[in-house]
C-alpha cells in the first residue's frame, strides 16, 4: 500500500514538473519540436488532433486545423486558428489566430470574422483571467487588430482594439480603448454601460453610463467618474456627464454634473462645450458656459432670441473635424467663438452658491448670487459681483456690491449694497442705502436621519435689510452716495441723504417775490427732473 501510494505522489510531481516546463517553454518560446501530446484520452474526442505542428498537454482538448498551438490544462477547445497559446481549464478560442489565453473559463470566438476592408485577417490578443468573453472583431478591420485583458469576467462583442484591466467590464465594440479599473456585476448587466471607442477610462466604476450610447474618444479618470458623449473628459470622483451626444464637455473635481436632454439635430446643443472646476456643481440644458468653485448651477444658458441661424452648423461641423483627427487650427477657434458669442448660451461663473437660469452671455462673480430669467425671455448680457445679490428679467445690468435685488429693468450700473429697484431704464446707482439688522428664522431638513421622515430643524441668522427701497418703474436717474435716492425720471441726487423728489415741468422759485414764479418760458420752467 505504501509503495503504491509512494508511486502516485512520484508520478503527480511527474506531472507537475511537465506542466512547469511546458509553460516556461511557452513563454519563452522555448519549444524546439511540434506535435507533443501528453494526455490519457477516452476515444470519446479528447486530445483531438488533425495537424501536426501542436503541443498539448492534459485531456479534453480537441485541436483542429492549426499551424502552431500549444495548450495545457483541462478542455481546452482550439479550432482554425493559428498561434494560439492557451494555459488554463475550461478555455475555448474557435476561428481566431495568433491569441494568448491564461487562465480558466475564458472564450474567444470569431476574432477573424467581419471584414469588409481588406486587411488581412490578422488578430493579437492576450487574454489573462476568468471568466472573460470576447466575440467577433469590427466589420471594417484594419489588419492590426490587437486586444488585450487582463482581468475576470470581463465581456466584448466585435471589439477591435484596446486593453482592459480590471474586472466586469462591459467593453463592447470598443476600438483604441485603454480600460484600467473594475466595475460592479451589476454595472455589467447593464448594456448602457459599455465603454465607448478611443477612450480613455481610469477608475472603479469608471466610464460610460446611463445612455444609449456613450460615445467616444473621452478621459475618466477617477472611482466613479463617468462621461457619456463625445470629445468628453472628467478628472475626479463621482463627477458625470450625462448627455447622448454632447460634445467637448469638462470637468475637473468631485461630485459635479453636466447633463443635457437632447434636442433636435445630429448635436447635443443642451450640452456642448461646458466646464466644470471645482465641487457639487451643475450645468444642465446649457451651452459654452463654465463653474470655477462649489456648489454652483447653470442651467437653460441656451439662446433664445437673438440668434444667428447660419452658425448653429458650427457644432456638427467641429464634430466631424474633431473626430477625424483635426487638430487645433485658427479656422476651427473661430469656429467656436462664433458659436459661443452668437448662438451660445456663455455664461460664466466664479466663486460659490450662485444660480444662473435663463440667462446668457453673463457672468457672475462671488457667493450666493442669483441670476435669472424665463423661458420665453432670457437675462442677457449682465455682470454681477458681490454677495447675495438677485437679477430677475435684467438686461445689460452691472452690478457690483452685497445685497442687491434689481429686476424687470435694463442698461444700469449698480455699485454698492442693499438696492433694491424694480422696472425702469438707464438708472445710475453709486453708493449704499441704510440698512437695519433683522432676525430670520430658516429651515433645514436633514439628509441623513434615522426617521423615516427627518424633522425640519429651524435655526435663527442675522440679516441686514434695506430701511427703503427705490421706487418702482424710474427711468434715467443718477443715484450717487450714502442713501440717495430719485423719486423721477431723469432726477439726479447727489450727496448723502440727498433726494431728488421734484419732477420736471414745475417752475422755479422767485427770490424777487419771495414766491414761486408765475413766468412759464424756459428760465422759469425745468425741462428735466431736478438735482438734488
């Protein structure tokens, strides 16, 4: 019993050192002679073989039609192919050509099928890992077609080119791809999630999603990070970009988001050419706009009126250059800047908590600002600096200061705090009003809570509120120093706590008769509202 036993151990280190040596050989290329077969075989098709130039080593493994194969482990199946090295169980490569596979439970199916170009039929691939499924090639091959994986169950239907590294992958018809990083099982199942063409993808749970088609030649770069659409690139965790079909999208930081439904026409115009820099910040159905900071939206920065037809043809245009390989050239920026200056939303903002919704061709500077318009008629063309300020149905404003609130006016300049002017035209506003300190009881819901529903929770902040606000619908009024104010058209007040209060078509004061003058030409009568 005991030497019995003594002989199996003899002959499984027998086997061992087989195996070992075969696969050092296979790596090095070391195999000097053709048609070695070590293996038992039932008769029942194992170690099948038809050529002679075949190195096998292990049972189940049928061999058909090839130059040159050399294969070790447990059922491996080889038909039609060529160069093939296959170590691992379970693996199966049918109608391929020159493909490395290592590992178990791998298939490799068609890769020199599908040309309609001419090349010849030649295909490279490495398959390291379990579980992996590659099938088909692309129908225009170029001849060169090389895949490689090194990872578990990861899965591609007529792939041309690329490498994979990582598990899960869901790579489709990928081309020129570069895939490091792993996906969740789940993410896999999900067709909406392959990676598209020319790409590059870094990142746990990195790349395509959510679309029906995740375009190509994108960068994700970071856990999480996904970019649907063309000529797109996100650099941090959890950032997306979530619009079929936009175009030269950007972000750089964590937790951000550029979306965009898409419209009519062959480009994404809801979203094309937006940046993002910074943290928790939002573009949405906008275009050629951009966020430095956190916490920041834009969104509906489309235009709407004003528009120059002939330019929209710019977007398709930069498209099919760009993804032909044209690089930069001066053609091309004008291009864009005609598209940006007379079709494009172009807003811009700097800082952090702005809003900025249908407006455009606006910028706005600081924290906590709000800008705003309609869908019917944008804000247009306005500048806002400070902190806490509000632009409602505004158009050619500047407004630099805290606390401002200007609406439904046009063509002014605000410098300073706490106005508040609503309707008219042309007003100019120098200077800051009286404010007094009031108390404001806020609101705010928690977001992680153990209640089903989390409680309000009510905090008290201190505020500064103007003592007056301007009067509604003046027009042409000058405004400059500590609480001036105009109560009509064409008034100026100038000095602090100066008003000019005193309308035009009045007449003016007679030092002779101590009284008002009765005379009614020009000298006696204000054709202008008066200066105070």
């Amino acid at each position: 019993m005991l030497e019995e036993k003594s002989i199996k151990n003899w002959l499984k280190r027998k086997v061992r050192f087989t195996q070992a040596l075969l696969v050092a050989f296979l790596i090095t290329g070391g195999i000097a002679s053709a048609n070695v077969v070590v293996g038992t075989g039932t008769g029942n098709g194992d170690n099948t073989i038809t050529d002679s130039e075949v190195n096998v080593l292990g049972s189940k493994n049928a061999i058909k039609k090839e130059k040159k194969s050399s294969v070790v482990g447990d059922e491996n199946t080889v038909e039609e192919s060529e160069d093939v090295n296959v170590v691992g169980n379970k693996n199966t490569v049918k109608n391929s050509n020159r493909q490395n596979v290592m590992g178990s439970d791998n298939e490799i199916t068609g890769r020199d099928q599908g040309t309609n170009s001419g090349k010849k039929r030649t295909t490279v691939d490495t398959i390291i890992g379990g579980g992996n499924k590659i099938s088909g090639n692309n129908t225009y091959m170029k001849g060169y077609e090389s895949l490689t994986v090194i990872g578990n169950n990861n899965e591609s239907v007529n792939p041309s080119s690329g490498i994979v590294i990582g598990d899960n992958q869901q790579i489709g018809t990928i081309d020129e791809t570069v895939v490091i990083g792993s996906m969740r099982p789940e993410d896999k199942k999900d067709r909406n999630n392959a990676q598209g063409h020319k790409s590059v993808i870094i990142g746990y749970q990195a790349g395509g999603k959510d679309e029906q088609c995740s375009g190509g030649f994108n960068v994700a770069i970071g856990h999480s990070a996904r970019v649907d659409g063309w000529m797109g690139a996100v650099t941090g965790y959890n950032s997306h970009i979530k619009a079929k079909d936009g175009h030269f999208l950007s972000i750089y930081g964590a937790e951000n988001k550029i979306s965009g439904d898409m419209g009519d026409g062959w480009v994404n115009m809801r979203a094309y050419a937006n940046s993002i820099v910074g943290s928790w910040n939002k573009i949405e159905d906008s275009n050629n706009s951009m966020i430095f900071g956190a916490g920041n939206k834009v969104s509906h920065a489309m235009s709407i009126t004003e528009k120059v037809e002939e330019v929209n043809g710019n977007g398709v245009y930069l498209s099919y250059r760009s993804q032909g390989g044209e690089a930069y050239s001066d053609i091309n920026n004008k291009d864009m800047a005609d598209l940006a200056m007379l079709n494009g939303g172009s807003v811009m903002t700097l800082g952090n908590a702005n809003v900025i919704d249908y407006a455009i061709r606006s910028q706005v500077l600081g924290t906590g600002n709000i800008l705003k318009g309609t869908n019917t008629k944008e804000s247009t063309m306005n500048s806002i600096n400070g902190y806490r300020n509000i632009g409602t149905n505004i158009k050619n404003m500047s407004l630099l200061g805290n606390g401002n609130k200007v609406s439904e006016t046009k063509n002014g300049v605000v410098i300073g705090d706490y106005h508040e002017l609503n309707g008219g035209n042309n007003n100019i506003i120098l200077g800051s009003m009286e404010t007094r300190e009031e108390e404001e009881t806020r609101t705010y819901i928690p977001m992680i809570s153990t209640d089903e529903k989390p409680k309000p929770l009510e905090y008290k902040v201190k505020k500064q509120v103007a003592i007056k606000k301007h009067k509604d619908n003046i027009s042409n009024a000058v405004m400059i120093g500590y609480n001036t104010d105009v109560e009509k058209d064409g008034g100026v007040a100038l000095g602090s706590e100066a008003v000019s209060n005193i309308d035009k078509g009045k007449q003016g004061f007679d030092a002779a008769v101590n009284a008002v003058s009765a005379k009614d030409d020009i000298a006696w009568k204000s054709t202008r509202a008066a200066l105070s």
